[in-house]
C-alpha cells in the first residue's frame, strides 16, 4: 500500500502548500508513490492515521499546541514544511516585543479575547522527523525528502552557505554590487535562489549550525549598514535561532 | 611535477565506475553490525592486502569506505563487516543474498606483510576495530608458520556488541592464540575482563625485538593504547595503527581524508606510527 | 621568438580565425563589476582588460557539477558517461591562470590519471594575455610573472594599447596560419608593469616560515573574521576537492552520480558518518588551506600551489587577505629569529 499523506497548516500564509501545488509537472509521479488524505487547499478528506504528516505554519496560540499534538499521535512520520513550521519564522519577530504589547497592537481593546502565545517551531512542541527549510519552502528540497522517505535513504541535510551555491553558479557577488548579503551564514539547498536573480539573501532557510556571527555582523557593517539594522536583517526570519 | 604529455590516453582511466559484486551471505551479526560476504564477477578475486578498504556504493545513496574484513588467503569471495551509522550503512542493511552491491577498489595501504613475517604480531582491537583487523588475523592463521605469536587484545562496549562471536570462539580453542577479551560495560552473564581496552597491555609479556603492534579503534583510543605501549619499551616503528576518515574518492583526489599533507585513502588507512606521529591532525 | 605586431581593432579578427580551430573560450564582462570564462559566440564581446574572473578556467576542466553515471534502482545498475571533447582554445588566459591549470594537470594526472580530466585537457590550446596588476593580484610573490609564457601556445603581450603576438609552440604557429592582419617585428618585453600587492619575501622562503608557523596566534585573528562561507577555495584555481552525491529521479526508478566542488573551508568537510570531525574548528580550517598552498604540496613539488591569482581575498566577504596572512606569519617569525638572535 502507498504511504498515506497529509497536510496541515498552523500559523502561516499558506505559501508552502500553493508552492506544492504548483509542482504541476511532477505531481502525477509524486502521486505514483503516495496518497494524499489530507491537504486543505487541494480537497476534502480525513483519516485516523497518517504515514507521513506534513506541518506548515509556527505554533502561537494554545489551540495550536492542542491540534499539533493530536496529528503528531496520527502520524509515523512528522515532517515540519517552511521556515515558520521549522523555527517559527517571520511569526517570530513578536517573540522579541513583550507578549502584551504584541496583543494590543494587533487586537486593541479586544486583547484578551484572543489568546497568544509566543510564534515557536513545530519541534519545540512535539518530535520532529525531518523539515523542509526555506520561505516558502524550496520545492525541490520537498521533493527530495518525498523520494528518500520513500526509498528509505536519510534526508538530505544542508549545513553548507547559500554562497557554496552561489559560486558554483557563477553569480557575482552581491556584495561586490554594494548590497548586503547574508548568504555566507545562511543553509544552502535553495541552488541560491534569489542571489542569482540579483535580491540579497534575507536568511529564509535558517542559520549555519556554530556560526560566526559577530563575523558576519562585521562584514555587513563593513558594508555600510548599522550594527542595528544588521541585527534586524539577521533576525527577519531566525529570531527564534539567533541570539544577538 | 606530473605533466599533461607525459601521461599516455590509456594511463587515464574512469575512477569512479564500481563492480557489481554479488551478495552471497548477509547475516546481521549485532544489533548495529551486519556481516556480508560479496563475490566478484566471473570468479575474479578482490586482491587486496589486509587492511586496505573498498568505496560500498548503493544507487541513490550514495558510496561510503568500509574495510575489508576477510583475509586475502580466502578465495573466490571476500567479506564485508558494517556498522550502520551513516545514511548509506543504514540502507545497506536491506541488502540480502542474492543482491547486487557496487564495489571500488581495493584501496589504500595494508599491512606490509614482508615486514610482518617471522614477527610476533599483536592486534589491538577497539570495537569495530576488529572488523579490517580480522582479515590480518585471519592471514596470521591461514599461514600460521610464517609468524610467531599471534596475541589478540579485544574490546567492546558491552558484551552484546562483541563481533564475530563463533570465530572468537575458535580463536579461544586454539594453543597458538593468546586471546583477551574485555567490555566496559559487562552484563550478568559476563565473567571475563572488565575496563578498557588498555587495562590489557600492562600484564603482557612480550619478546621486545619481535613484536608488531596493530592498532584499530575508535579515534579516543589511540593515544592511550600507544602510551601503555610505548611503557612496554615498544619503538615507534613497531606500532601500525589504522585511521578512519571521510573517503569520497578512495584515489587521492577529493582531498576529504587529508591528514596534514598525508592522504589517508593513498598512504593509509594503515600507517607506521613513526608516519604519523609528526602529524599534528593523525591522533 | 616569433613575434608579429596585431592592432587591438584586429583582435576580434584573431579570435574569429582561433574559431576555426574549434570552440573559442575567452573573458566576459559579467554582472556589474565583474568577468566570466564563457564561449565566444560575438567576438567583439571578448574583454581584453579585465581583472579576474569569478570562477577559474579550471571551471572548464573539472567542472563545478559532473555526472558521474546514470543509474537504475530497478536494475541495481548504472551507465557510464560516455565523455566527447572538442578542441577548444582558450583566449586571453592570464599567466598566473596557465600556471594554475599546469598545477592542477599535476593534482588531477598524478597518482591516479583521471579520464574525464585527461580528455579535456587534451586538444586544447592557449593564448595568454598580459594584464594590469589590481590591487589584489600577487602572483609575482609566487614566481609567476606577468609575462610567464610557460603552458600558452601563443601570447599577446599589450604595448602601448596595441599588442605584440608571440608565438610559442608548433600549435600556436598553425593556430594563426593565415591570419593576414599581422606584421613581424622585433620583441620587446614590457617591463612597466607594477605589482601592488606583494609577499614580503621570496616564495622559496616561505615552506621555513610555514614549517614554524603552525601554532601561530595568526590563525586565531584569522578565524575571528572568517565565517566559513567557503569562497576562497570555490574560487581558486588551483583547488580541486569534491564531494560526490547520488540525485534520484522523481519516479524512484532512476538517478545519476554526480560531484560537486567542496570546500575544505566548510564546517561538514572532514566530518564522518559516526559524527566525528577532524577538522572541527575554523581554526584549523584555515590554516589547512594556507598549508595546502605552501607547504603540503609544495614540499613534494618545490612550488607554493598558489597562483596569485588574488581570487581568494578579492571575494572573501569578510575581506581576509592571503598575502597579509602569509606577511602577518613573516613578521611573526622574524620577531622570534630576532628574539631568539644574541646581539654583540
């Protein structure tokens, strides 16, 4: 029997799952390998059971925590889909502002009608098997994770910089065009995305394991941005990750 | 300085293509460790020396270096021992008989056995350790005249993880093996020696001038095993240790297993310690 | 020598008579401020003055991602790729380059002589070009001058904005057989070219230096900037680690082996399937790749493995200078001799 499949979606745009859909060419032979029981933005279906469960979105609210911990018992396999779902994301810029404030500049008067809870990766709440990094996530990456669940192989783990991928491309170098790049600190596995299409990396598929930060903001304030706003620019999508 | 006119169109060749070798025995002999015994094609023998290694390569994996386990006086097969740790040795344990398995090599350096011939021969084996160290023991018994004593220092973890288990058995029976045993962690069951692996060394008696040291385990172990040795007056010269490294190539180009200047894969795994002790990243 | 004077406007011409040959590689512009190797399909598009390129000619001879094989996970069986190279000319290859890619001849054809490499570099010819040293070339402080003509089949030596044309080997000669927009004249060497940046001492003093410079402080101020991102040594020419990965198809049925460029700079280099590392720190990275530079190879071979080419610290975000490295170690070692030296 194929591997049964679902998606889920917590705190997010969303992003993630259109990403998938528009994997149009390889979804029929996607599709040869697995069933898909549950995907919000594609159809209508339930099951008590899942072999692979795909998370996308952060976890902020108690609800959330609720819902997470019941598809995780469902589920052999817990895969968390996108930055938000692997370490809280953009969601987790609030994490840096008091939770109150937070409430009040978003609800008003109506803040305590809505409970909060600081954005956090899918892994701080339940065990997480494997995750797609990136924003959205990267849809190639996804694929290779569907194949090497299927064949048994481990996924592929990237802990090499966006620049690896930028060299072997060829790109010149953003900072050789007087932008600010975080690219050097940044995993790879995106074959360097928006550098090749001229945008700096914004940092979207999380940092390097043992970093060099205090290098890196040294080098983006060599290149003619405040210690602060490089702060800002390495926290956009690692709050929950980076401690600065 | 090797130059592109001095190298003939047939001196290049493909490096990266593997055999297909056949599985003819797969036995999972550890909770981590399985055992496999691969045939070459049309009876071809592996031809390697004790202590080289081979590039195991499964489709869609990928390739990972394992040592050979078997002695090269077995013929018309050869034997694999691994422990899966790695993304591919976890895969290559659905491998069964009757299964193709992708094989590069031999690689590397072996034991030089000229030299080790008419020596007592001392095997330290840490763990996995025993796994390319079986294929000199098992050379040792095969041409058992042409060395002296063959004393064997084993340790593993617990005894559960004890390789090779019906062989140790054998090697235990036989007069002309000097066998210790010992585990860190002994079960109920357990009788024999307790600690590590250099609580061994202290009560040997060994013949001074005729003695060679084999060395394979974990990299912790190294140091401290040829400390207590070097206590027991052994020179330099008469300790060879073997080192694990990442291998991508297996033919001294994808720089992976360098060691200082020394490429493990070309001038290892098996080295003279006299080789490697000025190499500040060997031990 | 052979030597005939060529108008800069005739270049475009030349390089449209090298086309007979084969396929024309020559420099680009590319992006805002920098150059690339590419195929020459307009000729008047071909830089003659540039600085570096991004990535190395070496691109061309070991390429950054190669199929090993194609193979069949339903068959447990693979095809081997089979290589056919065309004759190329590579046009307006800096010395500093020729030296690199005579270097990685060595590494690539040494030992074990790989196919793939070997059919490549076979039937391709060179014509150099001499160039104006940046800030960041230095390759003279590596015994290669600006016009070292070892490995080039023919040069251009630029005077006075048009160029001299020398021919150097019987391939050279019948690359520009017929070529009608050429005079002979007398050769003469400029000289005015000036080298910025400089090692402070002579190339064959620095395997001394390198041979005490192992436990140096310089290697700790070094890894404090560098973060590990891998540029210099994915932009140098004479590097050639790899790594090798299996891609599998979206079917499950089939996939190929490929390599990659790697970096010995990168966290995960030396790392084993047990998680061991044995090169942990950036500490130890770093100074892995000055010592592969001058003193593992360069003791077998008598050559530093660096070109000076200035890739390395041109690209390095961080701005860290191989040069300044090696001059930082020098300084360190003469305060030791002179500590160490009894004044009368």
């Amino acid at each position: 029997m194929k591997p049964q499949v679902a998606f889920f979606d917590f705190t997010s745009c969303e992003g993630c799952q259109l990403n998938k859909l528009n994997l149009e060419n390889d979804l029929l032979d996607i599709l040869k390998h697995v069933d898909i029981v549950e995907f919000r933005e594609a159809m209508d279906d339930k099951a008590d059971h899942y072999d692979i469960a795909f998370i996308e979105g952060s976890i902020s609210s108690p609800s959330c925590v609720e819902r997470i911990h019941d598809i995780r018992r469902r589920s052999d396999i817990l895969v968390a889909l996108g930055s938000c779902a692997v370490n809280g994301g953009i969601n987790a810029m609030k994490n840096l502002h008091p939770i109150d404030e937070v409430r009040e500049t978003v609800y008003g008067k109506d803040k305590y009608l809505f409970a909060t809870l600081p954005a956090m990766a899918v892994s701080s709440v339940v065990k997480v098997d494997y995750e797609v990094r990136g924003c959205p996530m990267n849809q190639q990456d996804f694929l290779k994770l569907l194949i090497a669940l299927v064949l048994g192989k481990q996924a592929p783990k990237y802990n090499s910089p966006v620049c690896v991928e930028c060299k072997l491309k060829e790109n010149e170098c953003l900072y050789n065009r007087g932008m600010v790049c975080l690219g050097p600190v940044t995993r790879g596995g995106c074959d360097a995305l928006c550098p090749s299409f001229g945008q700096f990396c914004t940092g979207c598929r999380g940092i390097l394991s043992n970093p060099n930060l205090d290098g890196m903001l040294e080098i983006m304030t060599n290149h003619g941005i405040s210690l602060d706003e490089a702060k800002k620019r390495m926290l956009l999508f690692n709050s929950n990750e980076v401690q600065l | 300085m090797k130059r592109l006119q001095d190298v003939k169109a047939k001196e290049a060749r493909d490096l990266y293509y593997p055999t297909m070798c056949k599985v003819v025995g797969a036995r999972q002999i550890t909770d981590l460790e399985k055992w496999y015994e691969l045939q070459m094609p049309a009876g071809q023998d592996l031809g390697h020396e004790p202590g080289q290694f081979v590039e195991v390569s499964a489709f869609g994996i990928g390739e990972a270096p394992i040592s050979i386990s078997s002695s090269p006086s077995k013929k018309g097969s050869f034997e694999l021992c691994i422990r899966q740790v790695g993304t591919l040795t976890n895969v290559l344990k659905r491998y069964e008989q009757g299964d193709m398995i992708g094989i590069r090599g031999p690689f590397g350096k072996g034991y030089p056995i000229e030299k080790l011939l008419g020596k007592d021969i001392l095997i330290i084996a840490g763990g996995i350790g025993l796994v390319p160290l079986r294929s000199l023991i098992n050379y040792v018994l095969d041409n058992r005249k042409d060395f002296g004593r063959l004393i064997i220092l084993y340790g593993a973890k617990s005894p559960a993880e004890l390789l090779f288990k019906e062989e140790i058995a054998i090697w235990e029976t036989r007069d002309d093996v000097e066998l210790h045993i010992t585990v860190d962690q002994p079960d109920e069951s357990w009788t024999g020696n307790t600690g590590v692996i250099t609580t061994l060394i202290p009560g040997l008696d060994l013949n001074l001038n005729t003695t060679i040291a084999a060395i394979t385990g974990p990299p912790i172990m190294y140091k401290f095993v040829i400390m207590s040795l070097k206590s027991k007056q052994l020179n330099d010269d008469q300790i060879y240790v073997s080192l694990e490294r990442r291998m991508k190539c297996g033919v001294g180009k994808c720089g992976h297993c360098q060691i200082n200047g020394v490429y493990c894969c070309q001038d290892g795994p098996v080295f003279n310690y006299t080789d490697i002790k000025p190499l500040e990243e060997a031990l | 020598m052979e030597c005939y004077s060529l108008l800069r406007a005739d270049v475009p011409a030349l390089i449209d008579h090298l086309g007979k040959f084969g396929e024309v590689v020559a420099p680009h512009r590319k992006g805002d401020v920098s150059y690339s190797f590419e195929s020459v399909l307009d000729s008047s598009q071909v830089v003659l003055d540039y600085n570096r390129t991004l990535l190395p000619l070496k691109k061309l001879f070991l390429p950054p991602v190669e199929k090993l094989m194609d193979f069949s996970l339903k068959n447990m069986s693979f095809d081997p790729v089979e290589l056919t190279t065309q004759p190329r000319v590579f046009f307006g290859v800096h010395s500093y380059e020729m030296q690199s890619i005579l270097r990685l001849d060595h590494s690539m054809l040494s030992g074990n002589a790989e196919s793939n490499y070997f059919k490549r570099r076979k039937n391709s010819r060179f014509v150099g070009i001499s160039f104006e040293p940046d800030d960041f070339h230095f390759s003279e402080s590596v015994g290669i001058a600006i016009e070292e003509m070892e490995g080039f089949d023919l040069f251009l030596n630029e005077i006075d904005d048009d160029f001299q044309l020398y021919v150097l080997s019987d391939n050279g000669r019948s690359l520009i057989q017929g070529f009608k927009q050429i005079r002979t004249v007398e050769a003469e060497l400029s000289g005015k070219r000036e080298f910025k940046k400089k090692i402070r001492y002579h190339y064959n003093r620095l395997p001394r230096i390198f041979q005490y410079a192992y436990k140096s402080k310089v290697w700790a101020d070094v890894a404090e900037k560098c973060v590990g991102c891998g540029a210099c040594t994915l932009t140098c020419p004479t590097c050639f680690c790899f790594d090798v990965t299996d891609e599998v198809s979206v079917t499950a049925e089939d996939g190929l082996r490929q390599r990659t460029w790697d970096s010995c700079m990168l966290s995960t280099f030396a790392e084993v399937a047990g998680g061991e590392n044995f090169r942990e720190k950036t500490i130890n990275r770093t100074r892995h790749r000055l010592y592969r530079k001058f003193k593992y190879i360069t003791d077998e071979e008598g050559l530093p493995w660096c070109v000076g080419c200035g890739r390395c610290t041109a690209f390095c975000p961080a701005g860290i200078s191989l040069p300044d490295i090696v001059n930082e170690l020098i300084q360190e070692d003469e305060k030791a001799q002179y500590h160490h030296t009894v004044r009368v």
